[in-house]
C-alpha cells in the first residue's frame, strides 16, 4: 500500500510535468507568424523565406481588394481591405505567387 | 489624345494653379472623388454593355478599385473635417466624363470596347500626370498626401492593364 508520503511525491511531480508543458506549449504559441504586408500595389517583403508548419499572413492595407496566388499551392480568394489570410506552409519549395487581380504584383515564398 | 483630355490636363498642368499655390486640399478632395467617380461610372456602363469576358473583367477592376479609393479618400476627408470643393478641374473631368458616358452609349460590340478601353489608356495617363505634376505636390495635410502617394502605384497598374488590353483589342 503506497504511503501518504511517495502519494504526495509522485502528485508533485506529476504537477510539475503539467506545468513544464504548459510553459512549453504557451511559449510555442507566442512564436508570431510571419508577415507579408500589401501595400500600394506590393507585396513587402517580396521574397520571404519560412520553415515548414511555420504560418505565413498577407495583411491587405491597400483600400481595394487583392489575392495571393499561386497555381497547386496558394489560393486566398478576394483579400478584402483590412483583411488578414494565414497559409500554414506544408511542405518545401519555391513559390512564386501573384495578385490575380493586379498582375503586376508578384511575390517570392521560400519553404525550407 | 481626347478633347476632354487635353482641357483637363491643360487646366491641371499649364492652369494658374501650376504656377502659383496649387489646388486647396479642399479642391484636391473635389478632384479626386470626381476624377474616381468618372471611372467607377464608365466602368459600370462598359461592364453592362460589353460582350467581352476581357473587358467585363477589366471594367469590374476599375470599378472595384475606384470605389476602394473613393472611400478611402471620403473617409479621410470626413476624419479631417474637410468638404470637397468643387472646381474647374473637377468640374471639367465631370464634363469629360458624361460626354464618354454619352459616347460609349451609342456604341456596341467590337467599338465599344474599343472605345471604353482608348479612354481608359488617355485617362488614366492624365489622372497620373496630373497627381505627379499638381495633386501630390500641391496636397497640405500630410495624410492626403500619402495616400495620393499610396495610391498611385494603382493608377500606374491599371494604366499597365488598360494598354495591354488596348494591343489585345487591336489584334
């Protein structure tokens, strides 16, 4: 029969384990995403390189609507203005992206 | 080059304005709106009429983009507690723009498209000429000024569009 006192060790460590991971987990939510800004008519930064499972977010500060396209990788549909998309990178390569909507705008995203 | 093109590039670049001071912030405000509402209305009617998928998407760009900016610029102005006013340019540019309206009315098909999309090309080159030479440098408040800044690159893309979908008509 376990005593009061290897009850009480084994419940603090299993605290402490709980509380390890909490720290763990609520540190790796802080990671912020990277950010694309779209402003007058330009993706900034132009190229940008991120690791896999790393999210990437294309902020619309321009006051019309935009896209970030890319043919079997990215598709945001009408970013509208004021408005945020979030890709979650999935696996390596190059992509080079555009604004369907203003064809000009071209963009660079490196997953490494 | 349009007539009414050359009366509003005349009025905006060789006017007394260039000379002297420049257009008020409260002009300014009046020419923008006006100079963005001239193309959200030519591109509504050309989107109506045309029967090219080409020129539909191009005319809903203008219209989308122009009302962005409009909006933009109304905000701005009513956060300024500034009222547009109205003057010979933006008074011209409306004249310009009702006398295209009335133009692309009495034409269809492959003349209208046409039409639409030469418009489009001087227009632009005048809006953009006009915004380098007069608006920009002219613009007191700071926060017009940047977004005529900000807004430029648009005007710089949608002419890009306009000229090759005036070679692609020509073909």
């Amino acid at each position: 029969m376990p005593n009061k006192a290897s009850l009480l060790g084994r419940t603090a460590v299993r605290t402490l384990g709980l509380l390890c991971l909490c720290a763990l987990l609520s540190a790796a939510a802080k990671v912020p995403a990277k950010t694309v800004t779209i402003e007058a008519m330009k993706f900034e930064p132009q190229s940008l390189t991120v690791h896999v499972g790393e999210q990437v977010s294309w902020v619309n500060k321009d006051p019309f609507p935009h896209t970030v396209n890319a043919p079997d990788s990215l598709d945001s549909k009408e970013i509208a203005p004021g408005a945020v998309w979030v890709y979650r990178a999935r696996k390596a390569g190059d992509i080079k992206y555009h604004c369907t909507l203003h064809p000009t705008m071209t963009g660079e995203l490196t997953i490494r | 080059m349009k007539r009414s093109m050359v009366i509003f590039l005349s009025l905006i670049v060789g006017s007394a304005w260039a000379a002297a001071a420049g257009p008020t912030d409260p002009q300014i405000a009046a020419i923008v709106v006006t100079a963005n509402q001239v193309d959200i209305d030519a591109g509504k009617l050309a989107k109506s009429k045309s029967k090219s998928k080409q020129v539909q998407d191009f005319a809903q760009l203008m219209i989308t983009d122009h009302t962005g900016v409009n909006k933009a610029a109304s905000d701005l102005v009513t956060k300024l507690k500034v009222t547009p006013e109205p003057n010979d340019t933006s008074k011209s540019l409306q004249k310009g723009g009702d006398d295209n309206l009335a133009n692309l009315k009495t034409l269809d098909g492959a003349a209208l498209d046409k039409a639409y999309v030469d418009h489009e090309v001087a227009y632009h080159e005048a809006v953009i000429s006009a915004m380098d030479k007069t608006l920009i440098p002219s613009a007191q408040n700071a926060e017009l000024k940047a977004l005529l800044v900000k807004v430029r690159p648009a005007f710089d893309a949608h002419l890009a569009h306009a000229k090759a979908l005036q070679a692609s008509l020509a073909k």
